[in-house]
C-alpha cells in the first residue's frame, strides 16, 4: 500500500488509479467493520459507499492528525452509526450495557496494556495445534462465534485481532473509552476462545470414541 502522504496527494489531484488501489486495499476490512452496526448485506454496502463518497468529498479537510486509515474508519463508524440508528441497532458507548457481560476469564491471563503485546494471551491455556486451528472447519467456527458477538465486542475484535490496528485508532474509529475498549477486547476474546475450546473438546470426543469403537471391533475379531 503506498504511503499515506502519497495517496492524499493523488486523491487530492482526482487520481482515479490512487482512489482504486485504495479500495483495493481497504473494501475488505470497510465491509467487516460496517457489518458491524448493519443488519444485511445491502445496508453494508450502503454504508460503505455513502463512506467512499465521503472520503472524497473531504479529503482536503484531512489534517493528518491521525492516520488515514483511521480517518476513514472513523467516517465510516459515523456513518454506520446513524444508518444502524436508523435501523434500530445501535452500538453502545458504555460497557455496562454491552450484551454477554458474563464472567470472564482471569485479566491475568493476558498481557498487561504496557507490555509489546499487551491484550493477548500470555500463553494458549491449551496446546492446541496449528494445522488444527488453520483448519476450514475451525476457520469457520471462529467466523461464525464472531459473527454471534454482540455488535460493541464484534467491531473492537475485528479491528484489534483482524486487521491489527492499535488500541488507539480502535477507540478513535468507535469513539471508545481506552478502558471500554480493553474490556469488549477482552470479553470477545474469552468468547472466541471457549468457542474453540469446544469445538476441540467435542472433536477429540468423536475421535476418542471411534478410536473405542475401532479397539473393540478388534478384540471381537
């Protein structure tokens, strides 16, 4: 992806070949973040154009004081917001009235926020494989567990985890607390995590019982 300064100046000229790649490179992570606080497919897309539309209607009006990344997002949050207003979905600025607030695991378990990789598990409570995780079928119950999240927790994940943004431009793009933010962050993580806690458990189970299955066909034979 070119440099920021660089793409600001082709927008600015109505450099089509600079506004395409842009696209290009962030239509992707715009739709997740969109879908987010829409309910369907066309109301995501909706969105995300109405975002467009206004990037470059304002991209002379962008001072630089945040990324343009983050710039965009934030439009785009702004936008989202309204349309899910409109559409009776909202996501809450406060985390008391998150949905799922259920006991989580230990914050101990986690980096602090002062450590390089500060959020993330200090070490995975189990060893799970990689070849497993990688797996279609767990790649899919992670999209599914997240696409079940409530909507505050779905939109800090995706960005945080999904496309690696830093806490900062997170907060800034959801107009998010630090604090607030850290919680949903971590409340969808427990999530996910149990999710494929289960699913392995469940997997081995199957396994486990065929291999049973198998040992005793063998001894009758």
């Amino acid at each position: 992806m070119m440099a920021d300064t660089e793409i600001i100046r082709g927008l600015r000229a109505g450099d089509e070949t600079v506004f395409i790649e842009l696209v290009r490179d962030l239509h992707g992570q715009m739709v997740a973040l969109a879908q987010a606080f829409v309910r369907t497919e066309s109301a995501t897309e909706a969105v995300v154009q109405e975002t467009w539309a206004a990037v470059v209607r304002g991209i002379d009006h962008f001072d630089g004081r945040s990324t343009l990344r983050s710039w965009i997002s934030a439009i785009l949050a702004s936008i989202g917001r309204t349309q899910g207003a409109r559409d009776g979905r909202t996501i809450s600025q406060s985390v008391s009235d998150d949905e799922g607030g259920e006991a989580a695991v230990d914050p101990a378990e986690f980096y602090p926020d002062s450590h390089p990789r500060g959020g993330h598990w200090q070490g995975q409570p189990r060893p799970w494989r990689d070849e497993v995780l990688r797996s279609s079928e767990m790649l899919k119950v992670v999209h599914d567990a997240i696409h079940r999240l409530p909507a505050a927790q779905r939109a800090v994940i995706r960005l945080r985890d999904m496309e690696g943004w830093t806490s900062e431009e997170a907060c800034d793009a959801l107009g998010l607390k630090e604090g607030d933010q850290r919680v949903l962050l971590h409340r969808a993580r427990t999530r996910l995590h149990r999710e494929i806690a289960r699913t392995l458990q469940q997997k081995n189970g199957m396994i486990g019982s065929a291999a049973d299955a198998a040992k005793s066909r063998a001894s009758v034979a």
